[in-house]
C-alpha cells in the first residue's frame, strides 16, 4: 500500500508536492482529498506512480504559471487533471 511518503518520493523529481517549512500544504480541503483520492485509484488500478508523475508534469506544464493563483491550487487543479487523464488512458471509467 502506497503511502504520502512513497508518493512524495515518487514526484519529487518532477513535480514535488507543495510544502512550507517541510510540511505539506493544502489551501483548500478538496486539495488534501485529492490526494488521497490519488492514492487509492491509482494504487487500485494498479497504475504506478512514475506513470502518474509524468502526466501531473504534463498537465503542470500546460496549465503555466498565473501569479494570480496560489501555488498549491494550481498545482492540486493539474493533480486532478492528470489523475483523470491517467484513469481514463487506464480505461477506469469515470462517473
């Protein structure tokens, strides 16, 4: 079972979770949802993590960078958008 720790490795090389003094941050609850969310799918559909991790940079990439919004929304929104795209090319299907 994959745990915050093992994600966290995993990403750290391409797109790192938001932190702030070492601790994770979350502006908003659905950010820390989606990451547990996250966890589970991915884990469930048996889809590894590097898979994931180069689909968030992806989507990091594309979304560029607004300076009028925070930094871990921004990131958390690309979380979601490569976390569908990547269950969707797993052929998860999405309610």
């Amino acid at each position: 079972m994959s745990t915050v720790a093992d994600v966290d490795r995993s990403l750290a090389e391409s797109a790192p979770l938001p932190r702030s003094n070492g601790e994770l941050v979350f502006e908003e609850p659905w950010q820390g949802r989606a990451l547990g969310m996250a966890v589970v799918a991915l884990e469930r559909a048996g889809i590894p993590w590097a898979e994931f991790s180069r689909r968030l940079a992806e989507a990091v990439r594309r979304r560029g960078y607004d300076p009028a919004e925070p930094a871990a929304s921004a990131y958390y929104a690309a979380w979601v958008e490569a976390l569908e795209t990547t269950l969707r090319e797993a052929g998860v299907e999405l309610a």
